[in-house]
C-alpha cells in the first residue's frame, strides 16, 4: 500500500468561520531514525470580541478567587462580575427635595454598577431636577446628577459619572435615591446598571 505525507499544521486547511484549528506542536526532529518523534495538538484559547467578532477556542483559566467572587467569563475574554440593573420611579408630586426617596433598595448579590440612566415622563418647566443615588450612604456618582428644566418627555439621559468609573459592590449593599433638587412636576424613571 502507497504512503501519503501527511501535513499537521494550524492554517490548512482554513477552519470554518469563526473557528480556529488546533494547534500542533513536535519533540525537535532528530537524524537517528530510531527516536520516536512526538506529536500533539491543542485548542487555543477563545480570541475575544474587540468589535469585529471572536474566534471559538479553550476558556481560559479563571484566577483564584474568581468563582467566590460571582465573575462569570465576558465577550471581551476576561472573567467579569456581572452587571445588575434597578431603579426607582418617581411620580409627579413626588420629585421634592428630599433625602431617600422611594424604597431602599437591597443589592441581591456581588455586582457592578457603570452607568445611571434616566428616561422624563414630564419636566418642570422651571426648575432644575438634581438626583443623587447612594450606597451604603456614599453617592456614586462623582458630582449630583443635573438634568434641565423644561427637558423634553420621554428624554432618555446616561451619567457615567460613576465614581471610580465602577462601583463593584455586595450583596446587602444599600441603594437610596435623594432628590437635591426638584418639584412636584418632574415625573420620571432612574435605573442604576
């Protein structure tokens, strides 16, 4: 029976879209035809999502700590604790200066916050509204959010003015809302993720 050559190597042929080969690697070559010359493959590790799409591969290895943390394994290829959304609604008649708004909220687990956003059901015409969230007391943003007199109904507004740029925090953390400034008037949503 004829021998055929046979070529292990990662590039042909190509792998499926958004696929890679595996990977082959060999003990070094050796002249002396009596050494049994080792050869194995692997499967790469993922390429990550950086805006073009990925490539399927091997998980990396998560870092001690990182289970107990909650993390869970991201598009981007890092191990990341994953994010958590509430908010409060606040009715017109209720948006007056005041200290905790609504209900305290009870974070249920480990997360992080990176952004605020707030969607106008109706505005004072008028007077400013200014909010601040707090955890456990502290605001998280890096000054108190400023939203127009007279903004548009059904504006939707984002404030990455998080402290830190993001605030991981824990389950039972306490989250309340104070309205620094306001009216009766501004009627709206304010969701933290």
């Amino acid at each position: 029976m004829p021998t055929q050559t046979i070529n292990l190597n990662d590039a042909t042929p190509a792998a499926p879209a958004g696929t890679q080969n595996n990977k082959w690697q060999a003990d070094a070559a050796s002249l002396d035809t009596s050494v049994v010359r080792n050869v194995s493959s692997y499967t790469p590790v993922f390429v990550p999502d950086t805006g073009t799409g990925g490539k399927s591969g091997a998980v990396p290895a998560p870092i001690a700590g990182d289970a107990a943390a909650g993390k869970l394994l991201s598009a981007s290829g890092g191990f990341v604790l994953p994010p958590l959304a509430f908010g409060w609604y606040v009715p017109a008649g209720s948006a007056l200066t005041a200290v905790g708004v609504g209900p305290i909220l009870v974070a249920p687990r480990i997360g992080r916050l990176v952004q605020a956003k707030l969607v106008v059901k109706s505005a004072d015409a008028s007077t400013n509204l200014m909010v601040r969230v707090k955890r456990n007391g502290t605001s998280i943003f890096t000054v108190d959010w400023w939203i127009a007199a007279g903004t548009e109904a059904g504006t939707l507004l984002t404030n990455t003015n998080i402290v830190g740029s993001a605030i991981v925090f824990a389950a039972d953390d306490l989250f309340s809302l104070d309205i620094v400034e306001g009216s009766a008037s501004w009627d709206f949503t304010l969701q933290v993720e």
